[in-house]
C-alpha cells in the first residue's frame, strides 16, 4: 500500500471520526467517508475528501475501511448490508467495545472473507494527531504492518497482540484508570467549591502539580494482589479514607461523586483482612 496516496473510508463522523478523517486528509491521504445522518461532512468535502451516500459505495472507495462508530451494534447494524458483497479490502474497527464484542466481530467478518484489525484510539478529539495520541492495534501481525502505516498520522500505532480482544481490552483498561483520574479530580474541584475554596488557584496550585507527582507511582505500582505495600500502611490508608468520606458528607458533596473512595476504602480494608 503506498501510504502517502492511500485510499481510505472512514464510517462515522462523530466527535472521533471527523477529526481523524480531517487529520488523514492533511497527511495527503485519499479520504472517502459516509455518516448515517447525512450533512456532517461539511468541511471535510472543501478539504477534499469524497462524501459516499452509502455504505457500500463508501467502502468500494477505500482500499481499506475505518470504522469509527459508537459502539459495536452500530457497527453491525452498518455493516450486515454489504458484507455478502464486502470488495473494500481490511477493515479497520476503531469504536471502543468489550473483548467479547472484538472477538466475534473478527469471526463474523471472517466468515465473509473480511480481514479485521481491531483498535483503540487513545487520544480525544482535540489530541488526534499530535504527540500524545496512540492507537491500540489487535489482530493479524502482518495486517497491522501493512495497515497501521497508513493510518500513523492519526496516533503512534501501538500492537498489542493476536488476539482481537486486546486493543478493545488494553483500551477499556485504559480509560478506566482515566475515569478514575477524572472521578477524583472531580470530587476534589466539588469538594473545594462546596466548603467556599477558590476552585480555579486549587486546581492551578494544588491539585495539578500533586496529581503529575502522583502519576507515575499511582500507574506503576497499580496491582491485582491483595496486599498493600508496607510503606503505603493499609490501616492508615482506611482511617483517611473514612475521614475524607466524612469531610465529603459534611460538605454536602453528593456521595456519588466519592465512588472512587469507596473502592479504595474496599481495597484497603480487604488488605487489612488478609493480613
Ligand atoms: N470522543 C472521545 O473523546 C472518545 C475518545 C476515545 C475513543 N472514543 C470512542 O470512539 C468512538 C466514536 O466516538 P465519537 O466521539 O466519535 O462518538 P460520537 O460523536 O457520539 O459519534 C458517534 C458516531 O456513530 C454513529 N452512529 C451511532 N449509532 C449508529 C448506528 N446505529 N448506525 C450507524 N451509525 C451510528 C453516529 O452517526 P449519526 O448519529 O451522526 O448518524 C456518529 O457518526 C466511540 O466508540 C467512542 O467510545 C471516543
């Protein structure tokens, strides 16, 4: 596949596929896209892109196809029509679904003749194409080395293995550990603002700068044993928990918003337990 030239369709202009279908343009690709609710190709069409009116005409266009819906219904529900009459080489499947939904998804398109990649993209719409994005990619070695080229200005590609499961898996885990960044910035921000603080100095001075110190030690020391580090003291951990969820109560901060506390509350009670 010649990568500067090459011929892609992108299914789904959303938040994700407009911009990621916008990048590809820019890096020189041919790009042909379809939307179920027509009109969103808007400005894609002035930068050049070709807007299908069907499915089946979009993926004929494209040496390979990017999936990128909203979840793994849509994506049947898209491409059960033209599958008996698939001609639009690989397709690649970057809407977020569970590992089962990857896994049966490759048997069913395989059943059809249709090559799957499987993917995550790592990256929201403003971080698409920049530095910091990636793409999980899993599925076939020899698919990925052939297809990720071609869609690297989107995201650093990143393979994963074999198995289908694993982009949908690795992406999944992943933005569970940033919910939960996200869960505990969040109650924080209510927290500050519930007691009278000055939220916009807390996040700048306070929570931000703690939150990057953090970062490394919460992700590489993140673990599936029961136990807890000496140095990290399960019982202290539980007495502060409790405190913070108390501070959050008194405050009137809605309990659903300290989750988060919970679980870890769990975590260190369980670790208290064994011992
Ligand atoms: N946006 C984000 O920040 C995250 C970043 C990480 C990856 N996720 C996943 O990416 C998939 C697409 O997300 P999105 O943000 O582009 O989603 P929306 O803006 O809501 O657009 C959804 C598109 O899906 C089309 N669609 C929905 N249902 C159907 C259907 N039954 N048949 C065909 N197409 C369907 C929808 O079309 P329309 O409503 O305009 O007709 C949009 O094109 C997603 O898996 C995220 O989890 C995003």
């Amino acid at each position: 596949m010649n990568m500067k030239h090459a011929r892609i369709t992108v299914l789904g202009l959303g938040a994700i596929g407009r911009t990621l279908a916008r990048t590809l343009l820019e890096a020189g690709r041919e790009v042909t896209v379809w939307n179920r609710t027509p009109g969103k190709a808007g400005d894609l069409v002035s930068r050049g892109a070709r807007e299908a009116s069907g499915v089946g005409e979009a993926i004929e266009a494209g040496g390979l196809t990017v999936a990128c819906l909203l979840d793994d219904a849509s994506v049947r529900e898209t491409l059960a029509p033209v599958l008996p009459a698939f001609t639009g080489g690989p397709l690649v499947n970057l809407t977020s679904g569970s590992v089962r939904q990857a896994r049966e998804l490759a048997r069913w398109l395989d059943g059809h003749g249709v090559r799957l990649l499987a993917g995550g993209v790592l990256a929201v719409p403003p971080t698409v194409g920049t530095e910091a994005a990636s793409v999980l990619y899993s599925g076939p070695r020899d698919l990925f080395d052939r297809v990720a080229p071609a869609l690297s200005p989107v995201g650093r590609p990143h393979w994963v293995g074999e198995d289908p499961g694993f982009a949908s898996l690795y992406d999944m885990a992943a933005l569970s550990g940033m919910y939960g960044m996200s869960a505990g910035a969040d109650h924080a921000v209510a927290l500050v603002h519930a007691e009278g603080g000055d939220v916009e100095a807390f996040k700048r001075e306070v929570l931000q700068p703690w939150m990057e110190q953090m970062l490394a030690i919460i992700a590489g020391e993140a673990d599936v044993s029961v136990s807890v580090p000496e140095e990290y003291n399960a019982a202290m951990q539980a007495t502060g928990l409790e405190n913070m969820i108390s501070a959050s109560g008194e405050a009137g901060v809605p309990a659903e918003l300290s989750g988060h506390l919970r679980a870890s509350l769990w975590r260190m009670r369980r670790a208290i337990a064994a011992g």
